[in-house]
C-alpha cells in the first residue's frame, strides 16, 4: 500500500511531475517511511522521528549519508528537505 502512495503522493505533494520518483527513490522513501513505523513509540512528533530515520542513514564511518547523496544529485534535495517529505508523507498516509 505504501509503494504506490508514495509513487502518486511525491509529485502531489511537492506541486511538480519533476519529483516523480523511480523504482530506486520509491524503494529508499519506503524504507524511510516504514523504518518511521517501527520506531514510531520513540518519538514525540513525526519530525523526529523523521529526522532519526534519516541520520540512521549515514554510519559512523561515512562522510556523507548516503541516502541524502542520493536525493541530492537526483532532485537537488538536502536533508532538511528529505525530513520534510518525510513528514509531509506520514500525515498523507495517515500513519
């Protein structure tokens, strides 16, 4: 259910068809969101929550986190932004 939310929900979301995610992005959003399910409890508010998902990303040994890297050269987006599609999401699916 979350996969074909997020392929439909990204490009709605950010008022551009230029943001329509791949098979690669939708996977890592995915992930993202499903990761903000299990560690849901933890947390007072979705933004962070989103915000440990994604610096869950990057290990201790890297320099960059990867996932950011990614979305970056993809669509320009830094981490603020991701956290913030992230959050955008949660409320869309009603998580």
């Amino acid at each position: 259910m979350v996969i074909p939310a997020i392929k439909s929900l990204v490009p709605l979301l950010l008022k551009s068809a230029r943001y329509t995610p791949g098979s690669k992005e939708v996977e890592i959003l995915s992930r993202l969101i499903n990761r903000m399910k299990v560690l849901r409890s933890s947390s007072s508010s979705v933004h962070e929550l989103a915000v440990k998902v994604v610096d869950e990303c990057k290990q201790p040994h890297q320099t960059i986190n990867p996932t950011v890297e990614l979305l970056k050269n993809k669509w320009g987006w830094d981490r603020e932004k991701l956290i913030d599609v992230l959050v955008a999401l949660w409320k869309e699916l009603n998580l």
